[in-house]
C-alpha cells in the first residue's frame, strides 16, 4: 500500500510568497507621497495661523509688531500674556515642519526668505511673515 504525501514541495511555497509580495508591493498604497501632502497642509496652516495672529497683536498694539530685538522677546510677546491682559496669541510659535526650526529670522529691506538659516523670517518694513526654508515655500 502506498502512502499519498499530504502538503506542498517548498518550492510551491517559495513561488506563493513570491507571488504574494509582488502584488502587495503593487497594490500597497504610496505612503511617502501621502506624508508630503500632511506636511505641507500642516506647513499652510501653520504659516495662516501666524499671520492672524501677528496681524492680531498688530490691531491691538497700535499697528507695532512684538518686539524684534531678540527672538526671546519676540516668542515672549506672543504666548504670554501681556501686562494690559491682551494675549496669548500662539501657545508657542510653530515649527517650520520643512526645516524643524521654529526660531523667527528679521530683517529689514529686500526679503532674503528662504535663506534656510531659520524657520521664519518677518520684513520688519512690511511687517510680513515668510517661510524660510526654500525659495519656492518663500513666494507664498
């Protein structure tokens, strides 16, 4: 009498396995892509969020920015709140998420945005906030 072998050869279960990663790899979805986009609607928001808020501070200073001497100074006027109980604008200045500097760049004259050498960058002739980490993220 012979036995009938029950199972599969490994090399039936080689060929599966390689079947089944080949589709995985071709169906899975593109994460990479997807967290460009979250970074960038996070950066947008961000970037909005500040404007309002510095354009805020503005309306109720008599149209003066916070003050530019030092960057503590400037973080300080905006997430505390202010001896005439006016503030807090932001609990805390965001992060550029391009750069993963939060720290505030002024100048005065030409725009230099998007020098890379912090995550912000306000023209304190216009009063104008900009991104700092590229050229292209700078226009906005």
């Amino acid at each position: 009498m012979i036995k009938a072998r029950i199972g599969f050869a490994m090399i039936q279960v080689s060929l599966v396995g390689a079947i089944c990663s080949v589709g995985a790899g071709i169906l899975s979805p593109d994460f990479s892509a997807r967290g460009t986009g979250v970074q960038e609607a996070r950066f947008l928001a961000d970037l909005q969020t500040v404007r309002c808020q510095l354009e805020l501070y503005k309306i109720q200073h008599n149209e003066q920015l916070p003050p530019t001497e030092t960057y503590a100074s400037f973080e300080k006027a905006l997430t505390t709140k202010g001896a005439d109980n006016r503030g807090p604008y932001l609990s805390s200045m965001p992060a550029n998420p391009f750069n993963g500097s939060s720290a505030v760049r002024f100048e005065n004259g030409p725009s230099t945005a998007g020098s890379g050498k912090a995550g912000w960058v306000i023209n304190l002739a216009t009063g104008g906030i900009k991104p700092d980490d590229s050229a292209v993220h700078a226009a906005l």
